[in-house]
C-alpha cells in the first residue's frame, strides 16, 4: 500500500467484482515491463524515472536558475500534452494568485485570435524568454505562436540577445525545431522519442517550465520513481493504482460511460484538464471507453449538482482529495450574526471544506452515483509526481484492458487533415 495516497473503492465497487481481473491484470503488467504490447515503441515513460538524463536535470535546474535571475515571465509555446502537464503541476502548488518569482504564460494552445492578441501586447512591455515545446516543430498552434513571440522578442533585444531567451524542447535529433535550433544556438532538451506528449510531465516538457516556476523537480522525479515501483506489481490484491484502472473497466462494461474526475480546490482544475487528455486520447478508440470530464467543488456543485444527484445514471466520480491545504483563513464572529454564521466562528475554511466532501459523497452514493476517493495528505513536489505517474499507469493498464493501444491518436488526425486542405496548405 502507497504511504503518499490512499485510494477507496468502497462506495464503487466490491471486491469479488474486483478479483475477477486478476490474472488479465499480471498479463497486462508483464505486457508493460517486456514491451511487448500495443504501442510497445511509445512505452519509454514507464521506467522513465529510473531511466531519465540526470545530466540534463541539472542543466535544466541551472537554466530555470537563469531565467528566474534575468526575466520577469516565462512564454511556454506548446499545445496538449505539451502544456498541459506543467500546467497543472505549477497552478496546483504555487496556486492562482502566486505573484512571486517568474510569470509563466501558456501560449500557442489556441488560435483564438483575441487571446493571441493580448498575450502578444502584454508582452511588449515585459522582458520574456521562451520556452518552445514541440517534438517535429511543425504543430501548427505551437509554430504560429513562436513564430509571433520570436518575431516580437529578436525586434525588442535583437537576434543575439534574443537566443539567450529560447529554450526549446523537442528531438534529440532531427525535425524543423531541432535544425532551427542547431542553426541559432538555442538551448535544447530532449523531449525522447519514445515518450508521447500527454505522458512527458516527468521530461524536460514539464521539468523546465516546473524549474522556472520554483518547484522542486528533484523532489518531484523521486515521487515518481516511488509510484513507478510501487504501481509495477501484479498483485491486484494489493495494487491501488490496478484497483483503480480495473474499477474504471468495471464501471465501463456496466452502463457507465462518463467519469467525472472531481477536485475541490480551485487550483487543482487544471490537473482534471491533464487527466482528461491523458485518459481521451488514449482510450477513446474503436467506438470504446469513457468519457473523461470534470468538477470543481463546491463551485460546481451550484450547476451539476442536480443534474449528478438527479439526472441520467450515466457517471462515476473519481474525487482527488488533498486533506492539508498549503494555506488557510479563520472564519471570525459578527455581533449581529445576520448571515446565522457564527456557528463557524473559529473554524476554519478547510474544516468547511471537507464536511462538503463527506456531505456530498454520502449524497451522491446514497444517490446511486458510485464515487472513487483518491486522498492525499498533502499535496507537494513530492506527492504530486507519486499522484501524475500513479494515473499514467492507471491509464495504461485502462486502456489496455479495452485490448486499445494507449499511444496512438488516429481521430486527431483528421481534423487537421481538413483543417489543412482549407488553408490550402501544400499537399492537403
């Protein structure tokens, strides 16, 4: 049993259900450790923290160091896995109104013109670098918008001072962000070739944008390379990460086709963002799998609250709960006590908080919604690598259950494919 989290399946599932997926679960995990599954040539992230480049971990930690010394924001250019990862991990532990250190700005995820626009203006007046994160260099949403911040930061420093501020993460070896920067002098990291984008939090993609923004990644590589030993175990019996991943196929083959994943911290949304990329696009195949979405509670217990108590009996909830806050506010006493809420005198929000998650999982179970609680004590660098790994695995074992190969994203493809032939690229 994992000493960072403790997963509950009580109110989902029991555990004769649970026991009929034992020897399908050995198979799978020996198919992951021998790759010799589906996808086996996208399966490097799986001993990645035992096997990653410690050598450009301190090049990243002493680079983030520069950046931190000389720029007031860092731009990071890169779209899906590429974003999404760092992202979460950055707004989960600094929070939504950390004004220390480096500003970090998510860019190049959208072609919201409008967004685009205000970025670019904001920027005039702040001294950035670049972070520019693409494994061929030709996505179209990432190389428009270092294109655009490129062009801005050579006109405001010049081309000399500018590739001093460009950091790019992408091939090792070949492609157009590779050769563009052999051919300027960027510094570079190794986004590895055999690591797909939405399973790169723990390479360089997510590390030095992490590193800039003042986490601690070494302590974050050492929770995951925890979780990486504590989740390669084919005892289901005593595996959480494989209860869970068996859960989920359980609930799947019995007339749930939507998984609600559930925080209730307004700067954990954006880890919800990353695990319904993680798990969409890399179950949602052959007409299978379930549909990941997303809640913030209490906020979001005022819209869909009805509708999970109420509604069509179409999902699960997996609720991600963290017991310690990093901060905390006292509710104090008014003389008047027109509001009623001097019977929270003296308490504090967190103690508020977690009455709403007991009070709202015994409502939606009795309620016949099944909940999953994943809890952590605390949530740090440390934790937050255990948490991110231990549902990279869980997503394999998933998807590998459907027989669906969990690194390939075929139906993406198509989209681009018109999107292209309208813009009248060349060969489209």
């Amino acid at each position: 049993m994992s000493k960072v989290l403790k997963v509950s399946l009580d109110k989902a599932v029991d555990s004769a259900s649970l026991s009929e997926y034992k020897e399908k679960v050995k198979e799978i995990n020996e198919g992951i450790n021998s790759k010799s599954l589906k996808g086996n040539d996208f399966l490097g992230w799986a001993d990645y923290p035992t096997t990653y480049d410690t050598e450009e971990l301190k090049q990243i930690i002493k680079d983030a160091a520069y950046v931190r010394e000389n720029y007031e924001v860092l731009v990071v250019c890169g779209i899906g896995g590429s974003y999404l990862g760092p992202r979460a991990v950055i707004e989960a532990l600094n929070g939504l109104k950390n004004d220390s250190g480096v500003e970090i700005i998510f860019f190049g995820n959208t072609f919201s013109p409008n967004y685009t626009a205000q970025i670019l203006k904001y920027l005039e007046n702040k001294k950035f670098a670049i972070n520019v994160i693409s494994k061929s260099g030709t996505t179209t949403e990432t190389s428009i918008s270092f294109r655009l911040v490129k062009d801005l930061l050579e006109k405001k420093v010049g081309k000399e001072e500018a590739r001093k501020a460009i950091f790019a993460t992408t091939d090792k070896e070949k492609g157009a962000l590779k050769s563009l920067s052999n051919k300027e002098g960027y510094q570079t990291y190794v986004l590895p070739g055999d690591v797909g984008g939405r399973y790169s939090v723990f390479t360089a993609v997510g590390l030095f944008p992490m590193a800039v923004a003042g986490i601690d990644v070494e302590a974050f590589m050492e929770g995951a390379l925890l979780a990486s030993k504590d989740t390669n175990n084919d005892d289901l019996a005593s595996n959480p990460c494989y209860q869970y991943a068996a859960t989920r196929d359980y609930m799947y083959r019995h007339n749930k086709s939507v998984e609600m994943f559930v925080t209730y911290e307004s700067q954990y949304t954006q880890i919800c963002e990353w695990l319904k990329q993680l798990f969409g696009e890399s179950e949602g195949k052959e007409k299978k799998a379930l549909f990941p979405a997303s809640a913030t509670f209490t906020t979001d217990l005022h819209s869909l609250g009805q509708f999970i108590q109420d509604g069509t009996p179409l999902l699960f909830e997996t609720i991600i709960y963290v017991i310690e806050p990093k901060e905390d506010v006292i509710i104090p006493g008014d003389k008047e006590d027109l509001d009623g809420l001097n019977y929270l005198e003296g308490k504090n929000i967190s103690y508020v908080n977690r009455k709403a998650f007991e009070g709202t999982l015994e409502a939606h179970t009795s309620g016949g919604v099944p909940c999953i609680v994943i809890e952590l004590e605390k949530l740090d660098s440390y934790s937050m690598g255990y948490l991110l790994y231990f549902f990279m695995r869980a997503c394999a074992m998933s998807a590998y259950l459907l027989e669906i190969n969990p690194f390939d994203q075929p139906g993406v493809e198509i989209y681009k494919k018109n999107m292209f032939h309208l813009l009248g690229k060349k060969g489209y």
